[in-house]
C-alpha cells in the first residue's frame, strides 16, 4: 500500500526503535510501517472508534481518545517522538497541544495542509470562495478543519511559543520534497504540505 507522501518523509525521519506516539493516527498507517521498517515501540490516540477497532485488528497499541482532553493524561518524557499527521488544524487549541506534546515526548514531527498554497490562494481570489483541492476536499461547512494555517503560520507559531525547529520541509504536488531554511516564501506558495521536526 502507498503511503500519503508526508508519512514516507515522517518514516524517514523517525530512528529505529524509537519510542512513538502517534497523535490522531487514524487507521495506523504510519504506525504498522513504522513497527515493520524501524522496529519502534509504537502507540496511537484516534477519536473515531472504528479507526481505533481497524487499528487493534492489525495488532496496533491504539486508545480511543480526544486529543484536546487526553493528552494531559499520558506522563512527562513518555515518548521519543510524537508525531502529528495533518491533524493539528483539527484541534480546538493547537498552541496547547504543541505544549502538550513537547511535555511528553522528547521531539515531535508534526505535518499541516498548506493553506498558502498557490492554488489556494488563486481559487480565493477568483471566485471568493472557500478553497476545495486534492488536498483540502471538503466544503467549507463540513470540514474537520477548525484552524487553517499555512507553513509561515506554523513557524511564526514555533516562534512564539519558544518552539525550536530542526527540521523544515515541504512537498510540493508532484511528491518533490525540499528543504527549506531561509526560504520560506517559496515553500508557502509552492507546497501542499509543510513537515516539521521541532524540540523543546
């Protein structure tokens, strides 16, 4: 199975048997990989209950939880890495779950849809509307998105918050990754989807 292009760079980022938790983890994609390709001791938070019974099928570590409750629960330095896969926009308070997150694990990997998309940006000013891509499908009224943000949303973010970043990427459309440290004008009107290795 082909994985989403941000979860092949997560894979890569990730060093072997690393403690993880992976934060709105869905049907464990990530997670069964990462316990196959880098033998990591893996765990999952997903709030939809049948993804947490797909995830418990496959022989995964998976608690049915909502992030912006249950994260206070889990204990200080319990992971190596928690990683967040296009699923901050979706919390109520994503300053308080990057917090939470750095509190009980060590680094985190944490990737966002681009709302700085050119694309994005076009559809807005043409037509006034709500953008609905590939990437950002849904109409404006049934979105699971609460916050829309772009990649220089996220590093001014980080900056606030005292957040170090170790690591920026960015894919654009056609699956390129690239790097980007002073660049960041280019990576928020190019790419889809903006990756991020951040430390306390």
């Amino acid at each position: 199975m082909k994985l989403r292009p941000d979860l092949d760079v997560i894979s890569d980022i990730v060093p072997e048997g690393a403690k993880l938790l992976d934060i709105g983890c869905g049907e464990g994609e990530l997670l069964e990989m990462l316990k196959k390709k880098k033998n990591i001791i893996a765990s999952g938070i997903e709030i939809d209950q049948d993804k947490v019974t797909s995830c418990l099928q496959k022989g995964l570590s998976v608690l049915q939880g909502d992030v912006d409750e249950d994260l206070q629960h889990y204990p200080d330095n319990g992971f190596d890495y928690a990683v967040l896969t296009q699923s901050l926009q979706v919390t109520k308070y994503p300053d308080k779950i990057l917090h939470e997150v750095l509190r009980i694990a060590n680094h985190a990997i944490v990737s966002i849809p681009n709302f700085g998309y050119w694309e994005n940006r076009l559809q807005l000013l043409l037509h006034g509307r709500m953008p609905v891509t590939k990437k950002l499908s849904y109409q404006w009224y049934e979105t699971p998105n609460i916050h829309f943000c772009t990649i220089r949303d996220f590093v001014i973010l980080c900056n606030d918050l005292d957040i170090k970043i170790e690591k920026k990427l960015a894919i654009k459309p056609s699956g390129k990754i690239i790097s980007f440290n002073n660049s960041i004008t280019m990576a928020n009107y190019f790419a889809e989807t903006g990756i991020f290795l951040i430390g306390r």
